[in-house]
C-alpha cells in the first residue's frame, strides 16, 4: 500500500514486509534518493541487549564499502526506535531471474561466471576487512545463496545481507550452537551441518552451490524434505555442472568442483584465489555488465523504474521461516539435481542411522531458530 509517513529524516512510502525483527520500508530522503529503510519492532526495541548487538552490526555494515555489496547509508535511533537504511537496488534476485532463465533452457554459462566473479569479490573483500589498528574482523557472511544476490538492471551484481554476519572473532565461539543450523539448509557447507568449525571457507562451498545452480539451472542439495536436504549437504556428492549443460567449458567445471570438495582443506583457501581463476573464464566467455544489462532487459523488459527490492535483502534467514519448514522455501523452483551412481547407502548403515538421530535433533531445535539466534547474540554481546 501506498503511503507517506514521516520517519525522521525519511518519508517512508511503501511497506515491503514485516518479519521477526522489523518492517521494512520504500523511503526517500530530503534530497529525493530512493532508499529502503528497515524498522526494528517495538517489542524488540526495548531489548537493552538486543540493541546493542544491532548497534554493533549497523556500525559494522555501515563500514563496508564494495562495488558488489548492498551499501548502507544510515543507521540510528529515531525517537526510540532504531532503523538501518540502505541503498535502494532496482533488479531482481538472482532466484527470480534463475526462474525465468530456466523457462527459456539452459543458462548461459557466461552469466553464471560473471555473477559468481562479482560474488567472490566481494567476499575477498569482506574476508580480508580488518580493524583500523589491522587485527582481522573475521567476518563470514554465512548465508550466501540465490536469494541474497541482487542483479541490477544497470548490470551490477550485489551481494545482500552483510546486516546479519556474524564477523568480530571474539563472538565465533557463540555463533554455532548444538542443534541449532544458521543459514539457509541447502546452502549450508557439511562441516555446518556436521556442527563443526565454520570459517570463511564454508562461504566458498555456498558460492560453488551458487555457481552450479546458475550454470544447470538445477538445485544442488534440495530434497523433498528438510532431513534429505541436510544429508545431501553432508553427503556432498556433486557432479560437474557440464553433465547437465554441455555449453559448460571443463575450466568451469574444475573451478566449481573444486569450491564443492567436501573438506575445507580441499576447497579454494580463499575468495581471492577463487576470483582469479574465475576471471580467466569470464574474459574467455566474453560475459561482462553490457551483457548482463541486456540479459535483464530481455527477461523482464522496462520493468526498471517499478522493481521491488528483493524481499530478503533485508528479512534475515532466521526471520522468513525456512529453518522452522523444510529449508529453502524462499528459493526457486527450479529441477532437482540428478543423482549421483554413488547414493547415500555407501555412507553405511550404521553411520548413516546415528547421523539421522543429529540431524533429527537438529531440525527440532531450529523450530526455535530465531530464538537461538537472539541468545547466541546476546552472550557474544555480553
């Protein structure tokens, strides 16, 4: 609904959505800049704790600055309620765009290189991002995915949702709690399933789901239910893209198997690494932002000037609901993935029994997801 209420120094227009922790909002400022504006909600503004964890992460977002990431302008408190606001990104999220491009056959392989390129840019670069006196924030984005990239209509490529990282080191030892998964389920990397030690590197495993989904137009670990998504993560089983879309070149198919090795040790050891062998096949592909623009063009026609923001670059994981429901309802619908000769059974009875207890466990306690969240936060805040 269209509206005009003032919000400070923001005339707030349109409600977007509410979720468990704000509404979200279309504003303009005085100048007239479009802006989306994100409101926590009352019952949470009067969280001493609360608020000062989302202090701390605006002042961290607030902080980043990256031609591939969705770029904060603002945060503060206005009349006790604090607010977050952000730049406004004519396009659509790249599951919207894999639904149409699926329609028409198989994805370019250009398209899924040069978004991927962008993608891991912008992790190199927040991967690396340090304090003034130099000390490494640490910081992993943790839910990478279809829905958290944004193509624009002018041929950018941003990733989303930086608000939600858990990045200071001090606070790694809170972020992962037994039986309680953080992040979209079909994106998770198998030592999170496993409820391992997560770094950076399980941001590389989620942009190779990414990279291989965009290049087959398939989804990699999607199951018909949440468990049998968690034990196609951990199984981690994955064929080259190329066996689904032959225009796929073997370069592509080394770079994305290597980002899927189930072992952190066998993956890219970081983004940087990842973005120059990625860049290579994009200048041989000859895929760059004109294309992309046209691509949008193509696919959606002159929709630019009415583009919604996408509805997750500011709802969190943790506040659409996924962890309480099969994981990966807000993704697209795109094919399963064939699979693999090699099936689940050749993990072993046994294993394979005591691995459905943790999973199991797991999933009961991500019923409570956003609660988890709100704890583990607030002992790290502490």
């Amino acid at each position: 609904m269209s509206v005009g209420i003032q919000f400070g120094r923001y005339l707030l227009r349109e409600r977007l959505g509410t979720g468990g922790m704000a509404s979200v909002w279309t504003a303009v400022d005085a100048s007239g800049q479009a802006l989306v504006v994100k409101r926590i909600l009352p019952s949470l503004a009067a969280d001493a704790e609360f608020v000062a964890m989302f202090d701390r992460e605006a002042t961290l977002s607030a902080r980043l600055r990256h031609p591939n990431i969705v770029r904060v302008v603002d945060h503060g408190d206005y009349e006790g309620e604090r607010y977050l606001a952000m730049e406004h990104l004519y396009g659509r999220d790249l599951s919207t765009v894999m639904m149409e491009l699926v329609k028409r056959g198989a994805p370019p392989a250009g398209l899924g290189a040069f978004v991927g390129l962008a993608v891991c840019r912008a992790l190199a670069y927040v991967h690396a991002l340090a304090a003034d006196d130099g000390t490494p924030l640490g910081l992993v984005h943790r839910d990478v995915s279809l829905s958290n990239v944004m193509l624009g209509f002018d041929g950018s490529v941003k990733l989303l949702d930086f608000g939600v990282a858990k990045a200071l080191a001090e606070e790694r030892s809170q972020q992962t709690q037994v039986g309680v998964l953080k992040g979209k389920w079909s994106y998770l990397a198998p030592e999170q399933v496993e409820g391992g030690a997560a770094d950076h590197r399980a941001d590389l495993f989620a942009l190779g789901i990414v990279l291989w989904e965009m290049l087959t137009g398939r989804r990699l670990f999607k199951g018909a239910t949440g468990l049998q998504t968690l034990e196609k993560v951990r199984a981690a089983q994955v064929l080259p893209p190329s066996t689904i879309n032959p225009a796929v070149p073997q370069a592509l198919d080394a770079i994305v198997l290597k980002a899927l090795a189930r072992a952190p040790s066998a993956r890219w050891q970081s983004a940087a690494q990842l973005a120059d062998a990625l860049a290579g096949v994009v200048a041989t592909l000859g895929f760059g932002a004109h294309e992309l623009r046209l691509a949008m063009m193509a696919l959606f026609g002159d929709d630019e000037d009415t583009a919604p923001v996408s509805r997750v670059a500011f709802e969190p994981t943790w506040e659409t609901g996924e962890l309480a429901s099969s994981g990966g309802a807000d993704e697209p619908s795109l094919p399963r993935a064939p699979v693999p000769a090699a099936t689940l059974e050749s993990l072993g009875r046994k294993s394979r029994a005591d691995w459905r207890l943790v999973v199991a466990a797991a999933a009961a306690a991500a019923l409570g997801a956003f609660t988890g969240w709100q704890i583990s936060l607030l002992h790290a805040a502490r």
